[in-house]
C-alpha cells in the first residue's frame, strides 16, 4: 500500500504532524485509539471522514517509520533485585 496517498505533513497543520489528508486526524492520535482497545468499526463510526483504506495507510506509515535506523532503540528490561 501507498500510504503517500492517504497521510501528509503540512506545517501550518497540527504543527506538521503527520496526518490523514483533509482531516485534522493525526497518525499518532488514531494510532492511540488502537492502543487502547478501540476496533476499526468504532474509529470508523467515531471518525466518518476515514474509510478502511486511511486505516490500512496509517500502518503501512508506522511500519515505514519503525524500519527506519534512527529510531531509538529500547532499553532492555532488566528485573528489580
């Protein structure tokens, strides 16, 4: 999928964040939904201005930028002795 169709950045939106187009949704906020539990129908219901394929675009984005080098690595977990 091209998620380049659905997601762009404009600065003068959001402060740039990256967001579906001709919405004011971010990534980051609809990514948020999903963690915590909400299911595409209920986004979908919620926010009518997304379809499936905005949803589809907004993972394919994450998962481009989790491939991406510079994100930070995480600590490892270590148990509390």
């Amino acid at each position: 999928m091209d998620w380049r169709q659905y997601i762009h950045s404009n600065p003068n939106i959001l402060l740039g964040r990256p967001v579906v187009k001709d919405t004011r949704l971010s990534v980051e906020f609809i990514l948020g939904l999903f963690a915590a539990g909400w299911t595409e129908s209920q986004v979908l219901e919620s926010y009518p201005t997304l379809n499936t394929e905005s949803i589809r675009a907004i993972f394919a984005f994450a998962v481009e930028c989790m491939q991406d080098e510079f994100l930070y690595t995480l600590a490892p977990i270590t148990e509390a002795g």
